[in-house]
C-alpha cells in the first residue's frame, strides 16, 4: 500500500473512531415503573434528534434520557408528534414499516457484530430482535425476530404533545445471549449504542441522537453508534 493511500485510511479510522458521542446513563435509586408517564423521570433528557444521515434538524423534537440500576437499563423518550400514525398490534410485528415509533439499538462490546434492536410504537406495541452481520462490511444482516428480552417492558403513552415511551431491559436476559458479550455494567462501563425514532407523520423522516458519516446502510452503521457511558 502506498504512503498515501495508508494515511488516508488512518486518517478515516481515526475520524470514524472519534465521531461517536459519548452520552451518559446515570444510575438510579428510584423506582421506576413502566407505564410511559414521565412526570416522575428524574434523569436529565438527550437530544434533540436529528436527521440520522445528514444531521439536519427535525421537523419535530425527540428527546430521549438514560438510567440505571444494578438490574436494569431504563430509557425515556418524549416525542412531539402533530399527527401520530401507527395502532395497536401484536408483540414482533413489522411496526417499522409504517409506525411512528422509538428504537434503541445496543452493541455492548462494540464489535459490530451481533446487537440489539428494540422498538416501540405510540400505542405500547414493541419488538426486540437479535440482529448478525454476515458480510464483511455488515451490510447484510440475519435478523432474528423470534428472539425475546426476558423482562423487557415498552409502555407508551399518548400525550396533548405526542407520545411518551419507557423502556425497561434486564441485564440479566442479555448476559444469556450467545457470543454477545453482554456483562452486567458497573461504573464506568462504555456500550456503543445509538437511539432513534421513524416518524411517519406529516413528511417521513428517520431521526437518532448521533447521526452517521457513513450514508450505505440505514439505521445499521455499528460501528458509528454512539458511546453509552454508565455513571454515577
């Protein structure tokens, strides 16, 4: 490879290695129960969303706030929304494809590999999948739908605003998947991971906390996911 050509790829991977934010979870004392009601949420909020290829701004805010016990990673969403599109359905159905909804992806070891999506609509229905990459750059993916959280709860409630989503996630069902190094997190622990919201309103747009360099995949660029950083 010629000098050039090699302090180019350098200087990528060092940009691409930098652009991930670095966003805190703050650990909690308090009980949190899941029924979408934000008015007790204590932990500061996230945002807003932006266009998640471009950075631009929203039509409509999204903001989201992370937490965290010994037992569970706790997220909040408040999402404006004029015009809310989606209904109630069963548990694992396609609600991406013509939902308004909140999504979480999480990779806790970073590799890109193998991680996490779950999503919630405006009226409480939700999915979690296990998602694996099986190309070299992770462009092609083996979804596996099928996969349940144990414990996981997604309640969402609609709002004179929009709608209000929580989401709880035991550590302990992730800690059971397989070649996914999931460990229980302590202070100071970092997860790559990333949020984000479809809104299908008014004009459609795809939103997330930290948007990508990268244009090629959607949603799905793991290796620019923002860092989760758990504190105090």
């Amino acid at each position: 490879m010629k000098f050039s050509s090699f302090l180019y790829l350098l200087t990528f991977l060092y940009s691409i290695h930098n652009y991930s934010q670095t966003f805190p979870v703050y650990k909690t004392n308090d009980k949190i129960t899941i029924d979408g009601d934000l008015t007790d949420w204590k932990t500061p909020f996230l945002g807003p969303f932006v266009i998640h290829n471009s950075g631009e701004k929203a039509t409509q805010n999204t903001m989201v706030s992370l937490s965290w016990n010994d037992e569970n990673l706790y997220i909040a969403y408040r999402s404006t929304d004029s015009k809310i599109v989606g209904k109630s359905q069963k548990k694992d159905s396609k609600i991406y494809e013509a939902d308004d909804l909140v999504e979480v992806f999480i990779d806790p070891d970073g590799d890109g590999k193998n991680y996490l999506e779950i999503g919630v609509n405006a009226f409480s229905t939700n999915y979690d999948m296990l998602i694996k990459c099986i190309s070299p750059e992770c462009g092609g993916w083996k979804t596996a739908i099928k996969f349940d959280i144990k414990g996981l709860e997604a309640v969402s409630k609609i709002t004179p605003e929009g709608f209000d989503t929580e989401i709880k996630i035991p550590f302990s069902s992730l800690e059971k998947i397989e070649n996914g190094n999931f460990t229980k997190p302590k202070i100071g622990t970092k997860w790559k991971a990333n949020t984000f919201r479809i809104d299908y309103g008014n004009t459609t747009e795809y939103l997330a906390l930290q948007d990508y360099k990268s244009l090629k995949f959607g949603f799905h660029h793991p290796e620019e996911f923002a860092v989760f950083e758990f504190l105090e």
